[in-house]
C-alpha cells in the first residue's frame, strides 16, 4: 500500500510519523490524567508486579510509548522538520513520551528506550566521526535513571518488586506468583530447546508442544495458564528456526535498514529500540507490535529510497 504512493517525499514520511507520535502523546495524557487521579492506588499496584492501567497490554503500550519518543528524537536528528514552530512541538512530544515510559516503568519499555539512545549516540558518533555525543548520551541516561528512581514512586515501587522477585527466585526456587521467574524460565526452557535443536529448530507449530514438555519435566509447579511460549523474540525464533531458519529472517528484517545506507537516523532509533526489547518480550511476535513496526519502518525507507531514485525512476 505504501509502495503505491512512490516517491514519497520528506514532508509525508514526517507527517505519517508525526501523526503516531501525535496520537501516541494524546493517548498519553489520558493515562497520566487516570494516573494524576489516582495516585496512591496506582503506585500501590507497583508494589505487587502491576502497572497502571492501559488502553492495550501494558508491555505494547510501553513500546509504543518508547518508539514515539525515538521517533521524535529521530526526526529532530534528521532535520526533517523544518519549520521552528513544528520541530519545538516535536521536541515537548518527545521529552513528554520519555517521561511518561518512565512513569509507567515497563521495564522492556524504558531498556529499549535506553538502547535505543545509546544506538543513536554510537551511530551519530560513527558516522559525524565526533564521540562527545556518545559521553552525553550515557551521562542523560544514567541521570534520568537515577532520577526516576528517586522522584517517581512507580519505578522505585517497580524496582523494589522486581529484587524481591529475583530474591524469591534463588532463595526459595521458581514462583509461578512472581512475573520475572515466569519470563526467566520461559527462556531457560526455549533456550534448552535450541541447544537440542540448534540448526533449524522444532518449527514454529510444535514450540507451544516443546515448551509443555519442559514445563512438566522441569517446573510442573507453574499452572497451565501460566506456561508461556519464550518471552523473547530472538529465543522464541531459534527455538522454533533455529540459527539458519533466525539468520534468514533477522535478515530480511534489517534489510530496509542496509538498504537505506544509513542515512537515517530515525530508522537507525526504530531497530536498535525494537531490538533491544527482543530480548525479554515478543514484541513484533502477535500482530499490534509486527503492524507498527513495519509500518514505521515501511513509511521511513520508503521515504529514503526516493530521495535516491533520479527523476523518472520508479
């Protein structure tokens, strides 16, 4: 469908992801609003593994909050914006979204915010061949760690359950009570399912099979409602590719980013932080994470290959 609308010039690849970043603050000052209005129960939720209420599933949300404000960053690398007053809104856009993942302290969110920072000070530092970015990068990232941590309830709260659920985990065994120890053993059981078949996997149809035997040999102590397939997107493919079968697909996946030549660093900001939350969630895995993601990424390699195409190519 994209493809029909080439070439497709700058001021459309900015307003197609201008408009998600747009709708993505809006839906966030309804959440914070909810939260403003509900302060100390909200923050109490924290202290027993749950997050404020979302409009979708908070870990997505998360995500989405956290591609809104790299996708700010993004354009502003980009200069794509040109006009003061509409790169200023994308600015507030943007701080706005890192606070807010902040906030709602889904730690996949705010790890891939983080990586997804760090990618961009590495790439801007390699390709403008000036590291004082990088150093900056990493000293606003360990500030606004700290800070939070400090002056937000919920990720202090978030925090406090989350050593308390590692605790549990070594000093009394594995908890089905406990979110971490679910996601931990969800790896360590597709992890031992790639050792056994480290080429070409099981398939994806017989993942779910695979995952139930370990589960009964190895922790049968977890419910039946709570034995999940890999909660993480590169486990969960070589449990079921394996490494040729993962190879071919990461692959295909990075190839509008080799194609694009690095030219962008806002595409460069949506695969670090989509890769970085593939290590303990299955972000692109059920159809809202793999339709945003391919959408940006769609919208924003189109928009490079037609600045390169000569006049008359199509």
């Amino acid at each position: 469908g994209i493809w029909a609308f080439m070439p497709l010039s700058r001021r459309r690849v900015v307003a197609a992801v201008g408009i998600f970043i747009a709708v993505t603050t809006f839906s966030s000052l309804l959440v914070m609003g909810s939260y403003l209005l509900h302060f100390e129960e909200y923050n109490a939720l924290y202290k027993v593994g749950k997050t404020i209420p979302t409009p979708i599933i908070h870990v997505r949300y998360g995500y989405f909050l956290a591609l809104g404000a790299i996708g700010a960053t993004g354009l502003f690398m980009d200069r794509s914006v040109v006009s003061g007053r509409w790169r200023k809104l994308i600015i507030v856009m943007g701080v706005w979204l890192v606070v807010c993942v902040h906030i709602l302290a889904v730690r996949t969110g705010i790890f891939a915010l983080y990586g997804g920072f760090l990618s961009l000070g590495f790439a801007y530092a390699i390709l403008r061949r000036g590291w004082r970015p990088l150093a900056i990068s990493v000293a606003v990232i360990a500030a606004m760690l700290a800070g939070s941590i400090v002056l937000l309830p919920s990720v202090g709260n978030k925090l406090q359950y989350m050593m308390h659920d590692l605790m549990m985990l070594r000093t009394e065994g594995i908890s089905p009570e406990y979110s971490d120890n679910l996601r931990l053993i969800s790896i360590m059981h597709g992890m031992a399912i790639f050792v056994q078949h480290p080429l070409i996997g099981v398939g994806i149809g017989d993942v779910e099979d695979e995952m139930e035997v370990y589960y009964n040999e190895r922790s049968p102590m977890i419910p039946q409602e709570r034995r999940f397939p890999p909660i993480s997107q590169y486990v969960f493919w070589l449990c079921g590719f394996g490494l040729v079968g993962t190879s071919i697909l990461v692959g295909l996946l990075i190839y509008p980013l080799l194609r694009s030549g690095w030219q962008s660093y806002l595409l460069i900001g949506i695969y670090a932080l989509t890769a970085f939350s593939f290590l303990a969630e299955t972000t692109i895995q059920l159809q809202l994470g793999k339709t945003v993601f391919v959408l940006l990424v769609s919208v924003v390699s189109a928009g490079i290959l037609s600045r390169s195409m000569q006049p008359g190519e199509t």
